[in-house]
C-alpha cells in the first residue's frame, strides 16, 4: 500500500514499520564555492566515499544500493515519511540540501571526444513516462579553460535524439562542483519541451580542449532542505509536504547535493531519513 | 490541463517534478523598502538591464540572465508552482514575478517614444477578463541615482489595448541605491490611469520636472505570479496545491525573479520552488 492518509501512516508507525537512517556526510572540499551547486558523493562520511566508474565511453554503469556511496539500510517496499536534518561546524554556513536518487553514471574527460556512449541509462529506476536530471560534476580539478558539449538522450516519453543546448563548463572546478558556466543552471539544460531523460546515447564536443575529468550522472530528485545555519535544524513530514510519500526502490543510490547560500566554509551536514515500509 | 485533481498533480509531481534550487545574495535595503534581486549575485546570477536609451527595450525570458531556470512545459500541458521553501536573512515579504520587457534609462530622460517593452508574447488577448491581460509598471534603480530629484509619468497600453493611457506622476528621488524599488506610497509598482488594472506594454515617458543626473533606472513589465512571506532561518513549506488551492501558473518561457520588501535591511531570498506540468 501507499501511504496516502495519516491514518494510514500512523497505522504503519503502530505496527514498527519506521527505519530510521543516519547520515553524516561532507563535500570534497572544505570551501565551496558559493551559490554553485556542490555534490557530496566524492565526499567523506556516512555513507562513505562514493566511487566513479572507469573512464570512457564505454563504461558507464547502474548505482544501486550497493554502490559505494550510496546510503546504506533503505528498508524494502520503503517510503520516505519523515527526514531531520542539520549542519554541524559552521555558525553561517547556510544552504539546500538535496536528496537524490543516482541511479546511473559515467566518467568522462572534460575534453572527451565526440561519440556514443555505453550504460548512462536510468530507465531501471523510472517509471513510464518518467524521466532524471542531469547532474555534471568535476572529478579531477578542471583545466582553466572551458569547454563546450551537448549530450543527446532519450526523453521521458522514451522519444530519442534529443539534444542539450550547448553545455559550457567552467573552468577550474574542483571536486564535486558542478561544472556549469551558467550561473542560472543546477542541471544540465534540455531540449525545450522535455522534462526529463531517461538515458543518454552519445556526447558531441563542440569545442575546447580543457583537461580534467566529470562524472556525468542521471539523478531523481526526491526531497529539499534548508539549512539556515549551526542550531537550525529542518524537519519534513512527507505526507504534508508532497502527498502520497515518496516511494523509495530498493535499489536506490541515495545521494546529496549541496547548494551553498553562504561564503563560509561548508561543516558536516548529518541527519536522518525515516523510511516507513508496506 | 490533463490533470485535474490533486492527487493527480501529486503523482505528476513524483514522476517529472522540478525542484528549483535558488539563492540571491544579500541586497542592502531600509526597512520596509522595495527591492528587487535582479542584480544581485547567486544562483541565478546576476541580471542587468538593457542599453540606456528609450529605444532599447527588450523582452525577457528564462534564458535571460537574472532569470530562474527551469524546464518549460511539455506540448499541451500548463506548468504550475506547486510548493516552495523559503528563508532569507531577517523577515519579509517576497512576490515572484515574470519580467516580461524592460528598458534601461538616464535619471534625466528626456521624454519620448519608448519602444520594445511589451508584454503579449505572455500575455493573454486584451479583455480576456482573467487578469492575465496585462501586467504592472516596476520601476528599479539600476546605477544609483546622483542628488536630486526628478518627476516622471509614463504612457502605456492598457489591459483592453487601449493606448496612450498615463500613470500619475511619481518620484525619482535622488541618492536612491541600486537594486532599491521606486516605491509611490509604499506600492511596489507604479499605480496606473484611473479604470486600468494592468498594462500590455509601456509606450513612454515623460519628464515633467528635474534635470538631475548621475544614475539609470530601468522600467519593466512584469506580472506578478506568487506571494510568499519569509522568516529568518525557519524554511516553512508551503503546498500549493493541497494546502493554499492557489497553482499560480508559470508561463512558458517566464524571466522569473524575485521582488521583496524586507522588515529590516537585508533582502536575500534562498530556498527552492516545485513546478511540474500538467
């Protein structure tokens, strides 16, 4: 069943159906940059540091659960009821956190060369009609120059040879920053009219030959939090928030995204997703 | 729209959700005062205005700098905010806006013609009796102003498509910072001919008295889309869908940003807004 009532829920609670799930996770780097979006998969913590695949083309794969990274303990047939979380270091670091689904990867050059691409595929994880985000960060500190792509993917609807506009990285990123040059983007842009992608079949360079290496990644976002400052925690109740509550696969590479507000240094965000199963 | 219950929207939701992190740095203003993000730093980054002259009017979209990014609707559906978390430093209140045109002018602008500020790419036909006809005269410093004040009114279209209407007089008061709102009796846009509502395009100006110099201003067209109150450091999640019955709509290509007015001096909304199309 899905929880779609309180009663529902407070049925599920009666009966120990709760999982809670610490974290306790940092980005790569001790000072982000501000207002550009950061991950923490390459981060130390709990859970661990996560892994990228082998560089190429060729090798792109499925996150799961038991991908190092991802976080450990989601119950099965698990929904997300509830979620505290807070920031532990720094009186001003303040920001979004994002939870994730990662549920596909590649590791490419910055500069890689135009051609088709093996395994960035998400449909494992998505629903009919469902589609993921495309989430760019540094793995390698990016050469100082930037560097120009689109990516050509399958959409929501499973319609294919779309195309991004044209991604320009910024230069210098270092691990775990997003590379987008555009000040305005979290994700990749899309092809107007699409909402999501389901895989993504090939990379095209248009220009630049900058160094360095990205990890490409297909994301489903699944739940915000503020982080006003040290002592200001941010608690959710799902079924009030965005009813019915997010069903969570089994599978899921649950990861996390940072959005630093603040120029201080960024602490230790830590706290605990609250999974209620059938 | 294809969908039509809440339910409906929910699940939507959960298969091509936006979730739209934002975060704008810190605009210096009096309490109480107008101000607009436009120019500050953050994600998005900062906007600007246009070449300083009547005849540089220009029409805004997402792909405007200073604007959100999101994905635009599918063909056939209507995107909507469906839920947002907001904070900011210090307490106020925040209006969400589509830019629709706006040009960049002298402190002292001589009167005349104004061309290119106009609405109706976004806007619904003259007399559609829905309020989406038109939208409100915002008024914004762009380079802070030198002494002295000057006296202007501005021409414009009406939501019936009715030219040559004029607003009444207002101040720009000399020394007035960047990024503050040119406020008339503490309204954030311009009031309008006695018997309009709203404002298709905006035709002209006319200096009526003053001659002092110094600064830019820029006069935009904008439509107001979603009024949210912040708190300092208590991000609340508002539903718009369950819990305020409200679904503003976003166009399709809206330059969306934000207005405020700020019980204290500091202007700097951060948080994340939930869109999806139905």
């Amino acid at each position: 069943m899905s929880y779609q009532t309180i009663q529902q829920l407070v049925n599920g609670l009666s009966l120990d159906k709760l999982t809670k799930v610490p974290f306790h996770k940092r980005i790569p780097t001790s000072v982000p940059t501000q207002y550009r979006p950061h991950s923490y998969w390459q981060g130390e913590g709990v859970p661990v540091i996560g892994t990228v695949p082998t560089n190429g083309k060729a090798n792109g794969r499925v996150c799961t659960n038991s991908t190092d990274g991802a976080v450990l303990g989601i119950p099965s047939n698990a929904y997300l009821a509830s979620s505290s979380v807070g920031q532990q270091t720094s009186s001003v670091a303040t920001g979004t956190l994002m939870l994730v689904d990662k549920i596909s990867d590649i590791n490419l050059n910055h500069n890689e060369a135009t051609g088709s691409l093996t395994g960035l595929d998400a449909t494992s994880r998505l629903a009919a009609g469902a589609g993921a985000h495309i989430w760019i960060e540094a793995i390698t500190t990016l050469g100082a120059s930037s560097n120009t792509f689109t990516l050509t993917y399958t959409n929501q609807d499973g319609t294919g040879s779309r195309t991004t506009p044209n991604i320009v990285t910024i230069g210098s990123a270092i691990q775990g920053k997003s590379v987008l040059t555009n000040a305005a983007y979290t994700f990749a842009p899309l092809q107007d009219g699409d909402v999501g992608v389901r895989s993504i079949q090939s990379i095209t360079l248009v220009s630049g030959s900058s160094t360095g290496t990205m990890l490409i990644s297909l994301v489903r976002p699944l739940v915000t939090w503020l982080i006003p400052a040290i002592g200001y925690g941010s608690n959710r109740e799902e079924l009030f928030s965005a009813a019915p509550l997010p069903a969570i696969s089994s599978s899921a590479c649950l990861a996390f995204l940072w959005f630093p507000f603040s120029a201080a240094g960024m602490g230790i965000s830590a706290g605990s997703l609250n999974f209620i199963t059938d | 729209m294809a969908v039509t219950t809440a339910a409906g929207i929910y699940s939507e939701f959960a298969l091509n959700g936006q979730h739209i992190m934002f975060g704008k740095a810190n605009v210096v203003s009096t309490g109480n005062t107008w101000a607009t993000s436009w120019a500050a730093a953050g994600l998005p980054g900062a906007g600007t205005g246009t070449s300083t002259g009547k005849a540089n009017g220009a029409t805004c979209s997402r792909s405007t700098a200073g604007s959100i990014w999101y994905n635009n609707p599918r063909a056939g559906r209507r995107l909507y905010v469906v839920g947002a978390t907001i904070t900011g430093s210090g307490n106020g209140a925040l209006t969400l806006v589509d830019r629709l045109a706006h040009v960049t002018l002298a402190q002292n602008e001589a009167t005349g013609s104004i061309t290119g500020v106009t609405g109706t790419a976004r806007l619904d036909s003259a007399s559609a009796g829905n309020n989406m006809e038109g939208g409100q005269i915002l008024v914004e410093v762009a380079s802070v102003l030198g002494a002295g004040d000057n006296v202007f009114t501005i021409g414009y279209t009406n939501q019936a498509g009715t030219a040559s209407r004029v607003t009444p007089q207002f101040t720009l008061t000399g020394g007035t910072a960047v990024s503050r709102i040119i406020p008339v009796s503490g309204l954030c846009y311009i009031p309008l001919q006695d018997g309009d509502r709203s404002v298709r395009s905006i035709d002209a100006i006319t200096l009526v008295s003053g001659a002092n110099t110094g600064g830019t201003f820029t006069v935009s067209l904008v439509r107001p889309i979603l009024d949210v109150p912040w708190v300092a450091n208590i991000p609340f999640d508002r539903d718009y869908v369950g819990e305020q019955c409200l679904l503003p709509e976003v166009i399709a290509d809206s330059c969306l940003y934000f207005v405020g007015v700020p019980t204290g001096s500091s202007f700097n909304p951060w948080g994340v807004l939930r869109f999806v199309d139905v």
